[in-house]
C-alpha cells in the first residue's frame, strides 16, 4: 500500500479545490443572460358585429422590432427564453364586460404552432380584466419577424355591436449576452 506524504494530499486537495473553482467560474460566464421587458401598449382588437354567443374572434399582427427589443448589436439568434408577464384587457369606448364570460390570448406564426399564452375565465363585468398568463416559452415567436396576437371572447349572449378591446401586454424577454 502506497502512502502518500502530507505535502503531497494538499497539492492533490489544492488542485481539487482549483478545478472546481475553473468549472464554477466558466459554467458561469457562458449562461450569462441579459434581461427585458418588452411592452405591447393600446393594442386595439376590433371585433365585428353581429356577435353570436360563444367564441368571437379578434387578431393583431406584430412586427418584431428587433432593434426596439434586442437593442442594435444583437440578434434574434440571441433570444434565450421569452415569458408573457401580464395581460390587461380594457373595454374600449363606455362598453364594458358584462355580457362576456372568459377570453383566451394566442399567439401563433408562420413557422409555430398555436400556442394559448394567457386565459380568464368567469368574468364578472366591469371595464377592465386581468388574464392569468401561462408559464409557456413563447421565444420561437419572437425570431421569427412577426407573429400573430388572436383574442378569442366568450359571449354570454348574441350582440350586435362591435366589441372594442384595448390591451396592454408585457414579455420578460431573456438575451444571452
């Protein structure tokens, strides 16, 4: 059985302790991430009457401004993960929401599937709503150079009027730097 010398354990436990610092320290740089949020303000979804009870439908198309959300020097290469934050819904006009039960909020593009990205239901009325957004990562969307926002409201009832709804929508937008 070989011994080894005292001098000879702490240089093997000083490398040791060495590597693991090299690992922890290059492990750490290359998740480096950058994060912002990117805000949709007064996004306006008109939805035509005659409205029937049930699922109504309206979209909004974004362009994605990669310079607004990435800043000049990046890329959509460089989008690590995109969240929805929060969904505000307004009733526009002196309309309000008591003829409505729910609203779901989707997303969807050309190159990705249909994805469900916030949801209410059993709205109570009032002006303004609140939807609860899904833990989904939403990042696909923002590479591509647009994507569609599409409202679906839940009608108690059959309406005639249009139905005007403002929308202010925030994403946590994750950037490796």
């Amino acid at each position: 059985m070989q011994v080894r010398s005292l001098k000879e354990n702490v240089l093997i436990k000083i490398c040791k302790l060495f590597l693991l610092f090299l690992i922890l320290s290059l492990s750490a740089c290359k998740n480096e991430t950058e994060t912002k949020l990117y805000q949709l303000q007064n996004i306006e979804f008109k939805i035509e009457g005659p409205l029937f009870e049930g699922s109504n439908s309206g979209q909004y198309e974004i362009k994605t401004d990669f310079a607004k959300l990435l800043g000049e020097k990046q890329n959509a290469d460089n989008i690590k993960e995109v969240k929805l934050v929060s969904c505000q819904l307004t009733a526009s006009d002196s309309s309000d929401f008591t003829n409505l039960s729910g609203f779901v909020l989707q997303l969807t593009a050309e190159n990705a599937e249909m994805t469900e990205i916030a949801v209410i239901d059993n709205v109570k009325g009032g002006r303004n709503v609140q939807l609860k957004p899904s833990d989904k990562d939403l990042a696909n969307f923002f590479k591509q150079n647009k994507f569609i926002l599409l409202l679906d409201c839940y009608l108690k009832k059959d309406q005639e009027e249009n139905l005007k709804i403002t929308s202010n929508i925030v994403f946590e937008v994750k950037l490796n730097k």
